[in-house]
C-alpha cells in the first residue's frame, strides 16, 4: 500500500532532512518502508512499526538548561569537520507513548525581528543523548554567525520537543559566539 505524503526539506550544511509528512493517519500496529525510486529501481531506506494509536498528548519538560556554542577542530574518524554548532543541556523530559531517548527536539532560530515561528518548518531535528540532564548537540543547525551576530555576540536558538508529530512547549536560549569553546561540553 502506498501512502501520500507531503515532503520539506530541513537542515543545513552537508546534510539535509526529508521529512514526510503522512496526508492521512498511519493505521496503528502496522509495519511501513520508506522507499525511494530511482532509474525505475525501488530502494529502501528505512522502516518502521506504527504504535496502537495516535499520540494525542504533547510531552513536558523543562527546556533548555544551558548552551553551549562550541569551535572545535577537525578531528580524523570522529564526523567533526571543524564547523560551529550548538551543545544543548537539557532539562527532565517526559511523555506517556515515547521514550525520552527516542523524543526529538525540533531546532527553530528565530527571524530578522527576532521572532520564532514554531509553526514554520524548524531548521532540523535533533535527538537527546547522556544521561541526567539529557544533552543535544546540533551540528545540524549551525547558528547564523553574520557581523552584526558577532557584534551582539549571541545567537539564539529555540527547541520543542517532539514525539509522533507532536510538539512540547517551546524553550530558547542565546549562544554566547564571541566566546566559543574549543571543545564539547
């Protein structure tokens, strides 16, 4: 059975998310393929199992801690490539049908007024990794680094958490990008 879906976009860099987006809801407890054609040759990418029923509530937690803006060197067989990004602690999370190590934590920045859309695409999806405060590192979502940033020496980013589509109450932080670390947190 073929599913319809939406597709954006999101990332930045060397990598970049499709997110397909169901135009119908997934029947429960059944298994899917993500499938790729190409030159008329059907690929998989990936699968998954459907849970027993939507998720209709949003998780909690306690945003974010702290942020970190780091500059570390290229190291060989590591995937650092000496590029900025952000270390984000984040506080205690919580949601009744996901994990908290399998939640994702949609990343927004915000715009030239320096406000979020959470309703707009988020520049990518990050998932949470230590233990205690759970920690989330964004190579993905590189906080923009203009002069006039540097100047106000901050960049902002803004996170929700989000299993199954749905998203938590939104949490922000300012990266101090004057003073990068040289090293992750």
């Amino acid at each position: 059975m073929t599913i319809e879906t939406d597709e954006r976009t999101l990332g930045a860099g060397e990598l970049e998310i499709v997110e397909l987006i169901p135009k119908q809801p997934l029947p429960a407890k059944t298994k899917h393929e993500v499938v790729v054609t190409a030159a008329g040759k059907d690929t998989v990418l990936g699968e998954f199992t459907t849970g027993d029923g939507a998720d209709e509530k949003e998780p909690t937690w306690n945003g974010i801690l702290r942020a970190t803006f780091v500059r570390a060197a290229a190291v060989c067989c590591n995937c650092t490539t000496g590029d900025p990004y952000a270390v984000l602690a984040l506080g205690e999370v919580s949601d009744d049908h996901t994990s908290a190590s399998s939640l994702q934590y949609a990343i927004f920045a915000p715009d030239a007024q320096g406000s979020y859309d959470y309703d707009a695409a988020p520049l990518t999806y990050v998932r949470a990794w230590g233990t205690g405060s759970r920690s989330a590192t964004s190579r993905r979502a590189r906080p923009r680094t203009s002069s006039s940033t540097r100047r106000r020496a901050a960049a902002r980013l803004g996170a929700r958490g989000r299993p199954r589509g749905r998203y938590g109450k939104a949490s922000e932080v300012e990266l101090d990008v004057a003073h990068p670390a040289k090293k992750a947190p």
